[in-house]
C-alpha cells in the first residue's frame, strides 16, 4: 500500500492518503453517506481512482485482523454470570 502513509504530525497519526490531509475513515464516511467515487472525484480533484481503492483496501484488511465480539454472546455472558 503505497498510498495509504502515516504521519504522526498529520492527523494525529490516522492513516491517510499520501501527499494530502485525508483520513482513510474520512474517505469511508464520503462512500457511506452515498457519494460515487466519481463524485468525490469530482469534488476532490487531487485524489485519484487508485486512492479511493486503496483507502478501501485499506479497511477491508484492517476489519479482517479486527476481533469481533458478538452482542449476542455478551448477552448469553451476562445472563450466564
């Protein structure tokens, strides 16, 4: 991933894309609220298809080393206690 960097002095250290001040999670937060990768694009003419990609990359890998705590078993855990 050579466009995802982090720079302690930036963002307090969140992943962003190289050469700018945009988050990873800022980039998730634009796709989320229903904007195309065109349209943001469009609006932020500096990034590049391949930094959209890359954010989502990014955050695909980084949920797949996350654990996952089911709120389901936490309640089968506090009922069981």
């Amino acid at each position: 991933m050579s466009r995802i960097i982090f720079n302690p002095n930036i963002l307090g250290g969140k992943p962003i894309i190289k050469g700018t001040r945009i988050s990873v999670d800022f980039i998730l937060e634009l796709l989320s609220s229903g904007m195309s990768v065109d349209e943001i694009l469009k609006e932020y003419k500096h990034l590049k298809r391949e930094d959209i990609l890359e954010a989502l990359d990014y955050a695909a890998k980084s949920i797949k080393r996350e654990d996952i705590i089911s709120p389901i078993s936490m309640t089968k855990r506090n009922l069981n206690a």
